[in-house]
C-alpha cells in the first residue's frame, strides 16, 4: 500500500477479454506463471525460491486467520506483515543472479504488435514481466501513461520532490548483516530458533554419540537444509533445568548437528516430557503411515505443521494495531488530530511510524 502524493492519470478499461479470465503455470522455454492478462518469467531456481516462500507464506496466513476470526480484509490501513516477518520484507532473493537482477529479460522494455493469429494483439515487456492487451485497451493504457508523464513533467516544474529515507531502503544493511545467519530464517510464525546446546533427549544420553540413526533419512534431511527447503519444526518440552527435550525431531536434530547448525526450527510446547506420551504415540503411528505409504501423504508434517498454527497467537503487529485502536487515550488524540491536521495529515503520520 502507497501514499498517494498526486494522482497523475486515471482512464476507465472496458472489461478484460474472456480469455484473461484464467492462472496457469507454462514450463515452456522457462517457467511462466500466467494470471490474467500478467506474465511473470522465472528460471528454474527462481521458481522453487518464489514457490517456497508462497509456501511458508500460505501456513503464516492460514495460521493467522485460525486464531483471528474476526478479521476482515481492507481494515488495516497499513502492511500488516504476517506471512515470513519482517525478515521476509527485507531479505534479498537468492537464486538470481544478483539480488537485483534476473536470469530472463533482465533490462528489457519494449512494446510489441503481435502477428494477426495472437488474441493478445499488444504485448508491453517490463523486465520479466508482460502485460498482454488488444489494441482498444492498449491505446487507452498508452494514452494514460502519455498524460501521466505531462503532468509529471509540470507537477515537477512547479514543486519540489525528494525522496525520503524510507526503512525499506536498509534492506542492504539487512542482508549485509545476516547473509548466512540462521536466526533470521523464519520458515513460518509460532516457531522459535532453540541452541541445540540447549536441546536434551529422553531416550539417548548423547544423540550424536549414542544413536545410529537412518543415515539415509539424514541425508535427506541435511540434502533439504542445504537446499534451504522447508521442513517441519521439531517439537520440543517447555525448558526444563535450563533445556527443553525432543518429543519428536530426533533426525532433524542429529542433521542439523552433522551440518554444525547452531540453530533449529522449534515448536516450544507447554507440557513436560511425561505429559506427552499420548502425542508421542501419534506422531510414531503418523509416521508408520507415511513410510508405509512412501510419504505419499506427509500425514506426520501435516500435523507438526497444524500443531505450530495452535501454540502460536501472537502477532505482533496485530497486536500493536489492535491495543492503538481500542485505546480511548488514543482515540482522542486521534480525533483531535483529525480536527487540526485534517485525514491526510494523520495518515501520513500513521504511515510514517509504522514503516520505522
């Protein structure tokens, strides 16, 4: 969401053609992920990174809405960043070539007519990504952007108009900073980053030492880290004498260990280890079912998964909207904001502390 200084240009498009009506991934020359009339280019890597995070990002909303009913879309007058944290808004993509920069069509503009066979007749390239029009809507698009840059050009003449510092633009700092750590990978909400140093087991003295686990399993554990591919939390007891203990994740954690983590992914419940008997037999009998079905259907995660939606309630941002919104203190000195200043006056400065 924006903060509109001046509208530059606004038309009214006839409706979109029947066949912009679909969403449909092409793995052509490359992969193309159609939606509507847009087309979005991506090589291979570029792909699974985008995939993943909407991934983590489906369970972070899904996981939000679960414990938050009564949300309604359109009632947040800023970004509530739910899905991934604030690191997912600041971290750099990976798997192009450079941060800014893409495998396809990298520094491409240009506008295209299309042979008479084309239903799209206009196609606009920006980078990679195009926008696909008949000739009827691409003139009224065409004749939008010419009267959008007049009246730039004159706004600019009499006006002065430079950028702020915006928090988005620490980004690099961000990235500089924690390129390889592991605290700031966060696969999804209501999961924490534990030591394993601080991580016991109640069936081995020492995991590492005392267990020969399925080598097999490992590698394919530590095959998905070193990928950065997501997997499920192991889940851990409440911090018992300074440690909590493994009540499922017992390969996640010797995986980890081996790839000399410093850090995993848990799910901190709120019970001590013999309350747990009954969660441990399920999550055996999950198991059993999945490698008997050969992880045809991934029963075991979904529950881990399901189980990380429960034990997390709390959001941050949410929470900070929400205690601001029923505030009467708040209220007031809104209104009387609102009275002096005016609404545009007191958006921009909702806008410009929430984005600190």
């Amino acid at each position: 969401m924006g903060s509109i200084k001046k509208l530059l240009a606004e038309k009214s498009l006839p409706n979109r053609e029947r066949h912009n009506s679909r969403i449909f991934v092409d793995l052509a020359e490359n992969i193309h992920i159609h939606h509507r009339e847009y087309r979005f280019v991506y090589n291979l890597d570029e792909f699974f990174e985008f995939l993943n995070v909407l991934k983590e990002s489906e369970l972070d909303i899904r996981n939000y809405l679960s414990n938050n009913i009564n949300y309604k879309e359109q009632s947040y007058p800023t970004t509530l960043m739910i899905a991934g944290g604030r690191s997912r808004q600041l971290k750099f993509i990976k798997n192009s070539p450079e941060p800014n920069k893409s495998y396809y069509m990298d520094t491409n503009l240009k506008v295209e007519l299309q042979e008479e066979f084309v239903t799209d007749e206009v196609h606009i390239h920006y980078r990679d990504f195009r926008l696909a029009m008949d000739r009827e809507r691409f003139k009224i698009f065409a004749n939008c952007i010419s009267e959008a840059n007049l009246n730039l050009t004159n706004f600019e003449s009499k006006n002065s108009y430079v950028r702020k510092t915006h928090n988005d633009r620490i980004i690099k700092d961000f990235n500089i900073n924690n390129k390889d750590s592991d605290e700031d990978k966060v696969p999804f909400s209501g999961v924490k980053k534990i030591p394993l140093s601080l991580i016991k087991s109640n069936i081995h003295n020492d995991i590492i030492n005392d267990w020969s686990p399925n080598l097999k399993f490992i590698n394919k554990i530590k095959f998905s880290i070193q990928n950065n591919e997501s997997i499920p939390p192991i889940i851990l007891t409440k911090k018992i004498n300074g440690n909590f203990i493994i009540i499922d994740g017992h390969h996640r954690y010797y995986a980890h260990f081996v790839l000399d983590k410093s850090h995993i992914d848990s799910i901190i419940t709120d019970l001590e280890y013999q309350d747990t008997k009954h969660l441990r037999d399920a999550i055996v009998s999950l198991s059993k079912f999945d490698i008997h079905t050969n992880f045809n259907y991934f029963l075991s995660d979904f529950m881990k998964s399901f189980l990380g939606f429960k034990l997390n309630k709390f959001y941050k941002d949410d929470y900070s909207l929400k205690i601001k919104k029923n505030s009467y203190a708040y209220r007031f000195l809104r209104s009387i904001k609102y009275f002096i200043f005016g609404k545009e006056k007191i958006f921009k400065n909702f806008f410009e502390k929430h984005n600190k």
